[in-house]
C-alpha cells in the first residue's frame, strides 16, 4: 500500500500546481477557436486522459516528491505538444508563452510607460507621429492594451484592412475583411471585448466616456520590420453596446488614378473622350463596398481645382481634396433634408459636383436640372448595372426628357479578386467552357486558379504563401459596365423605351458587360472564373459580405497591392 505524506510543503506546491495548470487549460480552451485544423473533441480528450494519468500517478507512487516530476513532465509535455500545433497553424504569430506571460498580472512597485511599451509586438504612435501614451503593465488597462496587441499583430500578419467588433446579446462578433471578403472570427466574450475597445478609443484619442454617438480618430503603428500603418478607428452606439470598426491605411484606399481603377483601355478610351468638358451627368452605380466612392473620387480628382470650381456632398466624407469643398450632409441636423442643403451648394455656381448618394425625388430633380444646363455632376447610385441604374434613374425624376437630357454615362461596377502571382496555379481551361465564353483568345488557353491549401515541409508543418497566406487571393480590381449616352440611346430614354430595348441599344453600340470585363480578366490570367461568377451574381458573396470557401483567417493591415485596388 503506497504511503501518501500530507505536509505542508505538499499541499503549497500542489495548490500552485493546480492553479498554473487550471490557468493554462482555460485559456487553450479560450485559444482553441483560433485552430480551426484543432478538434476541440481532440484536445478535451487528451486533456481528461492526462489528468486521469496524472491521478493515478499519485495514488501508485509511493511518494509525492517522486510523482511531482512525472506529472510535470506530463504537464510540460501535453503544453508542448500544444504549442507546436498552434506555431505550425498560425506560424510566428503561433507562439503561446509570451500570451501567456502577457497575460500576468504582476503586482508589487508600479512598472514605469517603457516598460510596458517593451512588452508590446507593436510600437504605437499618435496621429502626429508621436509616442502613444500607454498604460502601465500593473494598471487595469494594461489588460486590454495586451489584448489590441495580440488583435493587430494577427491583423498585419494577415494583411486584413478592416477589423470589426459588433455587439451581440452574449459575445462581440470579430470580423477580418481581406481583399473585399469579411471572414467572420470566434467571438470575443464582453470581458475581453470591452476594455479591448476601450484601449483601441484611448489610441485613437476618441472620448471614453461617449459610447453612443459616432467618433473617428486615428492612430498609427510599426511592427518589427519597420512596416507602418495607419488605423482609423470608427466607434458608434448600437443597443447591443458599443460598436468599432478599424480600417488599415483608408486615406490612401481613396486616391487611385482613372487609369489604375481596372478599366479596359477601349472603355477607358472612350470614357475620357466622352467626359471631356464640364457638363451632363454620370451616374456611378455598384452595390455596396464594391468601389463606387473611389471611383467617384478618381472623376472628380480628374479635374482642375484651379480652373474649375468643384464641391462635393457627402454623408460620411472619405478624403479632402486640395482646392475642393467637402461638405457633410447630416440627415439629423440639416434643415430641409438633402435637397435643400444640395441647391444651396448650387447657388455657389460650381462647375463640378460631387453627390455621393440621392436620398430624395427632389435632389434628383435638382441634380437633372442643374446638369444640363452647363454643369458637370456625378452621382452615386445604388444599383447592379447600368441598366437598373437608367431605370432607377427615370422612375426617381419622374420625367423622361429632362432624365434623358442630362445624362453624359453610366458606369457600373463591381470588385474582384486577384490572384496571388507567387502561388497562382495553371490549368488547362475545357475548350468548351472556353468556348461557351466567347473569348477571343485560342481554345488552348492557360487558364490559372487560386491556391487555396498550405504546402507541409518534411517535418508535416504547414507551409502559407508568403503572399498570400494561402488565401490564393492578394489585392482587388475593378471591373466595368459602361453605357455612353449617345443620340440614339437618348432617343430611346426620352421615349420611354422599355429596358429591354435600351439594352439592345448599348449592346449594339458596343457596350461591354461586367461579366464579359471579368472573363476577359480571367483570360489575363488576373483572376479566376469562380470569383468573376461570385462578384458577378454566380454566388449569394456578390456584395463582399460572406467568406467564400477557403482557409479560415485569424483575427488580422493591408500592405499596398501592385494591382488596381479601389475600395
């Protein structure tokens, strides 16, 4: 019968050995949401074999000092295993200890702002370039600085340009979006979700106390090879709590030339000599997050501020334009609504106007009018082509001729893809589906797809695009539906031609549709068939808003693409 001594010793070093090891199983247990290749069945099951193991050791031993290093042993064992798993997962950003050690909170003389600094991934700057204030590592808002740490790391690392945090009734919603794409993450329980945010609103200068009503700000960050991004950080009441959203490098996001927007160079071709002059309409048409701001933008900046006088009217202004007046439209405070804010900007007389959005019959009345008398305005509008957008517009200023008159174009578009060039893979495409295209390339094309599943080394670890992160995806374009508004088509809007008809037109004029521009791109070898379907309604993802198959993301600042890349 083994002896079992109960001392004093013995009962300090098992009680610190219960508490270390309860600490490290909760927090695998919080972690394992971030291994989706890891069963959590996998984990429980060994987890509850080594503590029966464990039990057991200490009842057959016949001594405690004898069965302490075999369970630890155990233990340290079990915890390296676990380890390896989430390095060979997650690469650098896998290394547990230092989120653990992070994680301690330490106790005794206050640790000075340095130091705290030094056990950051990060290094944290103000929006003038400046040293962020950071909390003390024995403050309560250490907690939660450690926590933003972890958040980017991840975010940089896997190059996703927004980061949402959404309330929900139990736990935040985390959400990546890369490349246009939003990959939902495991949810943050409020504990940790609250004073992550709260940490994020100090960063970026915005007030702690206002939870309810919008505020943006800005800060910056390094990582350790001296990569730099900037954060905008949007936070705004909900009933659920609190919501925020962090978006990478937005300032440049919005400053893409006309002729890197993705256009073909016979639409771009005939676009610009369409829109010389400053006069008529352009309606810019796309569903939501699908580029149509930056599109509007890259018209507008296509102008002479110093020889023309421009201004624009938007909800939620993205960029200030040298020598162009930006104004906000405000639905709660402006008086009138947006019809009257608009023809109050119209008395000032600018020959170019920029109106983001048209709430209001009355707005596109204004907007009809102004138009074709000598002003040129371009308009965004909420629709799938240019063809629902002619529609739209028709029903809206409830007056064919003057709808007609003003127009100049209509430009449609969406976002797609493109496909990594380190780990893009070739195929050869069925003539027959090459065939049913109608492509003007020789029926043996190379075709290419998205690589989507990590490469092992010998050792069985998985090996990610440096790219890409075996995403098979890395930046966007642009593809586009562009009807000119000549005589004819004009014609036929003023008669109040059915669309069907005003389709044939554009067609037979050349018009070239979205989908066409998308396969000729897959042609280029820029993007895949499969997302040109899923952006262009081949899938239910068109409007950016659910993942697409592939290999599951972590919460991760986008790096700038060598590709077009509105957003």
């Amino acid at each position: 019968m083994p002896h079992i001594y109960i001392t004093i010793p013995f009962l300090i070093v098992a009680v610190l050995l219960l508490l270390a090891w309860a600490r490290l199983c909760a927090w695998i247990d919080q972690d394992l949401g971030n291994l989706p290749e890891l069963s959590p069945v996998l984990w429980q099951s060994l987890l509850l074999g080594s503590l029966v193991a464990m039990l057991l050791f200490w009842i057959v031993l016949p001594s405690f000092w004898l069965a302490l290093p075999v369970n630890a042993a155990m233990a340290v064992a079990l915890a390296w295993w676990y380890r390896q798993v989430r390095v060979a997962q997650l690469g650098s950003a896998g290394e547990m200890f230092a989120a653990l050690l992070g994680g301690v909170k330490f106790t005794g003389q206050k640790a000075p702002v340095q130091k705290s600094a030094a056990q950051l991934a990060l290094t944290y700057l103000t929006a003038a370039k400046k040293p962020a204030p950071l909390p003390a590592s024995d403050a309560p808002e250490w907690a939660g600085m450690v926590l933003v740490d972890r958040l980017l790391v991840q975010a940089v690392e896997n190059q996703a340009r927004r980061v949402e945090l959404v309330p929900g009734p139990q736990v935040y919603d985390a959400r990546f979006t890369i490349d246009g794409v939003v990959y939902p993450q495991s949810g943050l329980p409020r504990s940790t979700a609250e004073p992550l945010i709260q940490a994020v609103k100090a960063l970026a200068g915005l007030s702690l106390e206002e939870r309810r009503r919008p505020q943006k700000g800005i800060f910056r960050i390094m990582d350790l090879e001296k990569h730099s991004t900037v954060w905008t950080v949007y936070s705004s009441g909900t009933t659920a709590g609190e919501k925020v959203a962090l978006v990478a490098n937005e300032a440049g996001n919005w400053r893409v030339p006309v002729e890197q927007l993705g256009f073909a160079a016979d639409q771009l071709t005939a676009l610009q000599q369409a829109l010389k002059g400053t006069e008529g309409l352009v309606l810019v048409a796309s569903p939501p997050h699908m580029g149509r701001t930056t599109t509007l933008y890259s018209l507008v900046a296509a102008h002479d501020a110093y020889t023309n006088s421009i201004q624009t009217l938007e909800t939620n202004p993205r960029l200030e334009f040298e020598s162009v007046t930006v104004t906000r439209f405000d639905p709660e405070t402006s008086e009138g609504g947006h019809a009257r804010q608009l023809q109050s900007m119209m008395r000032k007389d600018p020959q170019v106007l920029l109106v983001a959005e048209c709430p209001e019959p009355a707005s596109a009345t204004a907007i009809a009018r102004y138009s074709v008398a000598e002003h040129r305005v371009y308009l965004g509008v909420f629709a799938s082509s240019t063809l629902s957008a002619v529609e739209w517009w028709r029903k809206t200023v409830a007056d064919d001729a003057l709808a007609a008159d003003c127009l100049r174009a209509v430009i449609a578009q969406r976002l797609v893809r493109l496909l990594c060039p380190t780990c893009k893979i070739a195929y050869q495409a069925d003539p027959a589906k090459i065939a049913r295209l109608n492509l003007p390339v020789a029926r043996q094309m190379q075709a290419f797809r998205a690589n989507t599943q990590p490469a092992r080394d010998a050792k069985g670890n998985l090996v990610r695009c440096p790219e890409c992160h075996s995403f098979g995806y890395h930046g966007q374009t642009a593809i586009f539906e562009v009807m000119l508004i000549n005589p004819e088509l004009r014609a036929a809007i003023r008669a109040g031609k059915p669309s069907e008809e005003i389709r044939g037109i554009a067609r037979k004029n050349g018009m070239m549709l979205m989908v066409e521009q998308g396969v000729r791109k897959f042609a280029a070898g820029l993007t895949s068939m499969e997302e040109v379907l899923r952006v262009c309604g081949g899938g239910k993802t068109a409007g950016g808003k659910t993942a697409p198959a592939g290999p599951p993301r972590t919460p991760a600042a986008a790096r700038p693409e060598t590709e077009n890349k509105p957003t």
